[in-house]
C-alpha cells in the first residue's frame, strides 16, 4: 500500500513537473500571468520552470510580415476603395507586460502565413505569427485618415510614397507608446470599382501618350542639335580650308613677288652684257645687211 501511494505521487510529481515545464519559442518574449495576477518579468526563449498554475502568452520582439485585408477608405476625391495594407512589426519587450495589462491575452491571435504554394494551389510553406487586433484596427484607422488627404490619382499614381510615408510616421507615433514597434508600412494597388477602374486606366494611357510624345519631341530636339553641330562643323571645315587656300595663295604670290624684287635689284647693265656675252656662241649671221653691224650687243641703258 505505501509502495503504491509513492508510485502514485511520482507518477502525479512527474506530471506535474512536465506540466511546469513552459517552451518559449526563439524570438518572442512570454508573459506569465494566473488567477493572482502578472508577473512583471517576461520569460525569454528556452526551457523555463513555472507554477503549474501559471499560464504564457508570446510576444513577438522579432520583426513580422502582416497583411491588413480589405482595408476601405475614401480619397479626398470622392473616391471609395478597398486595399491591402502589408506592414511589418514587433513589440518591445520592455512593455509587454504593460501590454498585456491594457489588452490582454485576446489582442494576440496566432494565425498562419502562407509563405510558398505549390502549383495545384496546395500549402507547401508556411509560418505562424503573431497578430494584434488592436494594431490592425489601428492601421485601418489610420489608413483612412491618411488616405482622406489625398485624391484617388495622388494614391493610385503619383505620390503612393508621400501616402505610404505618412501612414508610417503617424503609426510609429500612435503605436510607440503602447509597445508596437513599426518597422515598414505600404498599401497595395487599390481595388476599383469597374467604372473608377476603366477611369483610372484612360488617365493612366493619356499620361503615358503624354510621356511618349514628349519623348518623342526630346529625340526630335536632339536630333536636329546633332545635325546642326555636324553642318556648323562641316561649314567651319570649309572655311578652315579655303582660308588655308587662300594664305598659300597669298603666301606663294608674296614670294613670287619678293623674288622678282630681288632680281630686279641684282639686274645691272654690266651683268646683263657678261650673261649675253657667256650665252653667245661665237657664231655671226649669215646675211648681213649694208651698214649693219657684225653683231650688236645690248646697250646699257636698255639693260635699266
């Protein structure tokens, strides 16, 4: 009987010790809480003893990957759409007990991230993470007070940054205080209506005709540049080389010119009559006139 009664306490000891025994999972921080109250240190990850009384909650202090669904909103427009808002968050493990005070164990649900899918649509990878239901009612909060600001084409087109940057300032401002930490916010294409849609698409094209017309008039600019530097060039390539002719020109007729100076400076009389006198032969000519010389040499002064 006794040996039955120790069995049956080790056996209850045992279960008991299992039961006490709380895995904290790698990048969360557990709240301990029971019917007497919180314990104000969280339990961080591994193997960690509580009371068999005691219960956990994990929070998440490593950054996760949400997606807010079907978050409505109107622009400032008129324009009413829907929008998936992805946001990435943890919670600071200073606050967490805070938190769960404020909000309790219902604002965490676990749920399931899809993270690859086979070909037949089927699951093959997957996650769990932990949501907020107060952050995500905060984000579609926010979202619409943001969205409000700006009309439906600011949204859609041409400032989806300045809107995403807004929601993110004005989150990290709202959640901060409570222990979120937001680390990136961006909304998704907003989901049209069939009439706002086939709208939003005819300004879409226009934009793009704009834009390729205008890059059409920019190659046309650019072009007629190209050829009017080729022509200018080819105009100063002429006149480079009609003035080079026209130097040589001048050049050989300044020479030719300096040189006849010359020899009309060296010509005199005397060397005239010696380069007649070396030039002749000897010979006399063959009919000679009554009276005329034998042969007439040229007079000096016609040499001047």
């Amino acid at each position: 009987m006794g040996l039955g009664l120790v069995g049956v306490v080790a056996v209850v000891g045992t279960g008991l010790l299992i039961k006490s025994i709380e895995t904290v999972s790698e990048g969360t921080v557990a709240v301990v809480y029971s019917t007497n109250g919180v314990k104000e240190e969280p339990l961080t990850a591994g193997w960690k003893l509580i009371s068999p009384v005691e219960k956990t909650i994990e929070y998440p202090i490593r950054n996760q990957s949400l997606t807010a669904e079907n978050v409505s909103a109107m622009t400032s427009d008129g324009k009413k759409f829907v929008v998936d808002v992805r946001y990435q968050y943890e919670t600071n493990p200073k606050k967490v007990v805070d938190m769960y005070k404020k909000l309790g164990r219902q604002d965490l649900q676990e749920i399931e991230i899809i993270d690859k899918v086979d070909k037949d649509g089927d699951t093959e990878e997957s996650h769990t993470a932990m949501k907020s239901i107060s952050l995500n009612q905060d984000i579609q909060k926010i979202v619409k007070e943001v969205v409000a600001k700006y009309t439906l084409d600011e949204v859609y087109r041409t400032k989806p940054n300045e809107v995403n940057t807004d929601i993110l300032e004005a989150l990290i401002d709202k959640e901060e205080e409570k222990g979120f930490i937001i680390n990136d916010v961006s909304i998704g294409v907003p989901k049209l209506d069939d009439a706002t849609q086939a709208s939003m698409d005819a300004q879409v094209q226009e934009t793009q005709n704009q834009q390729l017309k205008q890059q059409q008039l920019e190659t046309a600019k650019i072009e007629a540049e190209q050829k009017r530097v080729v022509a200018e060039g080819d105009a100063e390539k002429s006149r480079i080389e009609a003035q080079a002719q026209a130097d040589a020109a001048l050049i050989k007729a300044e020479a030719e010119a300096e040189a006849n100076t010359l020899k009309q400076q060296t010509l005199t009389s005397e060397l005239i009559q010696s380069q007649w006198i070396s030039a002749w032969n000897g010979a006399l000519p063959q009919v000679q006139g009554e009276g005329m010389p034998i042969i007439q040499m040229p007079k000096l002064d016609d040499a001047q």
